[in-house]
C-alpha cells in the first residue's frame, strides 16, 4: 500500500532547474529580501535568476500553493502578507484543537516506515541545530512543515489536513523568527512526540504534541510588540 508522504519526498532532494529556481525565489522571500506583501515581477525575476518566464511561474504557482505569495487579477504575484496580534493567536488556537488529536491518532494507526521517516527527519533537524544561520533556519522550518505535515496526513483525515494546509504555518512562523535559531527545544519536544508515537501511547503523544505547541506559541509570542493590538 502506498503511503502519502512529504517526508520521502524531502528526504530525496531532486535537483532540476525548477526546484533551483523554486528555492532561489522561496529563500528570497523568506529572508524579506522580497518584503511581506511586496509586488514579485515575473520578468525582472527571471532576469535575475538568468532564466525564461516559464520556471519562474512555475515556481510562483508553487510558492501560490504554500501560501508564500498571492497571486491577484491583473496585478500578479506578490508576497503574502505577516500575521497580525489576532491571526497569530487563532492561528495558535486552531492549531491546538487539531494537532494534538493528529498525533494522537497517529499512535493508532501510524506504519511502522513512516515513523522511521519522521524520525529520520528529526536527526537532519538536530544536525541543523549545529550551524548557524539563515540558511540552516529555512532548511529547519522546510523540516519542521513536512514532520507536522506527515503527522497530520497519516492521522487520517482529510478534513484536518486542509484546515491545517490551509493555515500556511510555517510560512508566518518563519518571518517571525527571521533573527532566531533553530531551537533545541523544539528538537527535543519532537523526539518526545516520536516517541510516544513509535511507543503506541495515544494519551502521550496527544499530550506532547499539545506541549510542543503551546511552547512553539510562547517562543514566537515575544515577537509582537503589543498583544492588543489588533487583538
Ligand atoms: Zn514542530
């Protein structure tokens, strides 16, 4: 039986000229060199990157599917624009009704192969941990999409997964750490997650997967300067 997996996918790492160009404009925009809501022109981006129209679409409508950049009726694309006070905390609220539940069905009913590749995931996000940098930290949050992304889709429900999909995450959560580390907190609090997966403790794994994000929620709180605004 085929197993729906991002991580297998992540884990091998094709190399075509789309996925280049896919991550020249995806590490552009997560550095803000493209600014939150900024205009994204097709053509000067292809001039830039040296290329045709053709894989900077591509990439656009990619990045358009991730929730990185919007794409409007005879304007084009641009990127998407940050969370405010109020979208980060409902952001954080849905995430805590539906992610615990996830992990918890997924010490049900998760296979065997893929807990090994979630916890493959995990050893390249610990090695991250050891650079420095912008670079490591877009890498580590790639990584932290597909462990959270997996864990939703073998929960089994396609509703979930939607929702989820649906809130970009990793995309807002990103710009909000754009000085910060990859955290050996939350490093740990996977394994732990992992864990009680690979252990079938639905209870336990429920409960460190809503551990994991409400401590994910308070690293990223102090990055708004005022929790009424807006809220
Ligand atoms: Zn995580």
């Amino acid at each position: 039986m085929a197993v729906p997996s991002a991580v297998a996918g992540l884990l091998r790492r094709p190399a075509r000229l789309g996925d280049e160009v896919y991550s020249a404009i995806f590490a552009r925009i997560m550095s803000l060199e493209i600014a939150p809501g900024a205009r994204i022109s097709v053509d000067a981006m292809a001039r830039q990157l040296g290329v045709s129209q053709t894989p900077i679409r591509e990439a656009l409508a990619r990045l358009e599917s991730e929730g990185l950049v919007i794409k409007t009726h005879l304007i084009g694309y641009s990127a998407a624009p940050q969370l405010n006070a109020k979208q980060f905390v409902d952001l954080y609220e849905l995430r805590l009704l539906l992610e615990p539940f996830a992990a918890r069905k997924c010490a049900e009913i998760m296979p065997a192969e893929v807990i090994d590749q979630l916890g493959a995931l995990c050893v390249e996000m610990e090695a991250l941990s050891h650079r420095e940098g912008l670079d490591a930290y877009a890498q580590f949050a790639q990584l932290d999409m597909a462990f959270h992304d997996q864990i939703a889709v073998s929960a089994g429900n396609a509703l979930v997964v939607e929702a989820l999909s649906r809130l970009h995450t990793h995309v807002h959560l990103f710009w909000l750490l754009f000085h910060a580390r990859v955290t050996k907190s939350a490093i740990e609090e996977h394994q732990k997650l992992l864990a009680a997966i690979r252990a079938r403790d639905p209870d336990g794994a429920e409960a460190a997967m809503r551990e994991h994000i409400e401590r994910s929620r308070d690293r990223f709180k102090a990055r708004y300067p005022s929790q009424t605004r807006g809220a």
